[in-house]
C-alpha cells in the first residue's frame, strides 16, 4: 500500500525537479529544466561545481555531458558517489583550496539570497573562477522560501553586481512574470502548512496538496495565459542567468 501510495503520488506531481502540471512549483521549475536543456553545450567536457549543491537535483540533466561534477555544500564530509564529487564548504561557508580556481562552469541555483551578503557570495565564486568560467545563476525575486532567505536581487541590480565582479552578462531569461510568481505563491498558500516558524523550512501538507490539485492545475494554466497576454517585465517570478568570468 506504502508504494502504491508513494507511485501514485509521483505519478501525480513527478520527481524534483521533474515537476508536472498539477504540482504546486511546476510553475518555475519547467523553465529551469527548459533553461539547462537549452543550455547543455556550456557543460559539454567541463569541470562543472554545483555551488550550494544540496542534494544535486539538477544533475541527471547534465551528467551525461560534464567531465566533472563537484558538489559544494555544508555537508559532512567530502564523499564520491554516484559520480558526483561531494566536497564541504569550510565552516565559515568560504571556499576550500581544494577547488580553488578549478570551476569552467560555477552552478548557482536558488543560492545567492541564501548567503549572507553579496560580497561573501562573489567572493566564493571568485575563488572558484578563472577567465573564462561561466556562472550559471538562478534566483528567486518574488517569493521568499525558507529561514536562509535573506534578501532579493533586482534584474537591473544582478547586471551591475556581476559587472562590478568582473563577469559579462551572455543571457537573461525568466522563469515567469508577475502572475507566474502570483500563481506560486498561491499554490504555495494552499499547500504550506500555516504555521511559519523563521527557523525551519516551511513545511508542506501532502493532504492540502491532494485535495487542492485541481485548483493548483487551473493556477498554473491560467497564470501562464495571463503572463503571456500581461507580461510584466519589471516583476519576473525568478531569473535566470548565465555570465563570463573576463577579468581576474
């Protein structure tokens, strides 16, 4: 009954970051898959780390392509598996020597408004570039999503930041406008637990998720309809870009 249960429900909401349309983050996490399937030959033969790794949901769509995958995190210690290279953050969150410099292409999803400042988090990506490196950077602008969630970035605010880092912007796309983000936070209203505590993840109610899935199937819909007739260009749900390391 567990599995039953367990293949029901992927088959209903998929597995991170293979979303469906009935799930409550299908809104953002399409366009980033979209965005790495569009993207792949940057990874093509390149020493890719995955900078705030967590647990590498992204990887299965690059795996075949890189020709090394360091994950950089908080985590225990440093493991190889499954052909991804676990290394740990020092404690301080700064960068260890080991990678110093190595990256061809620097992974940033959902991180930068995690660290504590700006100038600690370029100064990690610094320490992980040479010329030439890509950093592949999403963000959230218009949610915010758990305890470590400290601050937005503004599209015109991330050219001049990454500018002043000694990066040139090469794309710019989007995850949604303001009714994308306007449809996540609904989903997220109906399926997050009420209570909010600052020092934990907000948690999700599977029961809320399985009795609102019809409705969050018609928030994804009509929140796509309505961004492409009403695209507000200023209020992008999450942005997603890819920049240059030109000067050391």
């Amino acid at each position: 009954m567990k599995n039953l249960s367990k293949n029901l429900f992927l088959f209903l909401y998929g597995q991170h970051p293979y979303a469906t349309i009935f799930s409550w983050n299908w809104l953002y996490v399409r366009k980033i898959v979209g965005w790495y399937k569009e993207n792949l030959s940057i990874f093509r033969k390149k020493v890719v780390i995955d900078y705030g790794a967590g647990t590498s949901p992204y990887y299965g769509l690059i795996k075949n392509d890189v020709a090394r995958y360091v994950a950089l995190d908080f985590y225990d210690k440093d493991i190889d598996t499954a052909g991804i290279e676990k290394i740990k953050l020092c404690e301080d969150g700064s960068i260890p020597s080991l990678v110093t410099g190595e990256a061809d292409v620097i992974l940033s999803n959902q991180v930068i408004m995690e660290v504590d400042s700006l100038e600690k988090y370029f100064s990690n990506v610094n320490k992980l570039s040479k010329k030439g490196s890509k950093l592949f950077l999403t963000s959230p602008f218009m949610q915010t999503l758990g305890p470590n969630d400290n601050f937005r970035i503004s599209p015109a605010y991330i050219n001049k930041i990454l500018k002043r880092n000694g990066f040139e912007l090469l794309k710019y796309s989007t995850a949604g406008y303001f009714f994308v983000g306007a449809g996540l936070s609904l989903n997220m209203a109906m399926i997050l637990k009420n209570e909010y505590n600052f020092n934990k993840e907000p948690a999700v109610s599977i029961r809320r998720m399985i009795i609102f899935t019809p409705l969050i199937f018609l928030v994804n819909i009509l929140s796509i309809a309505l961004d492409k007739i009403f695209p507000l260009y200023r209020s992008p749900s999450n942005f997603l870009i890819i920049a240059e390391k030109n000067d050391l």
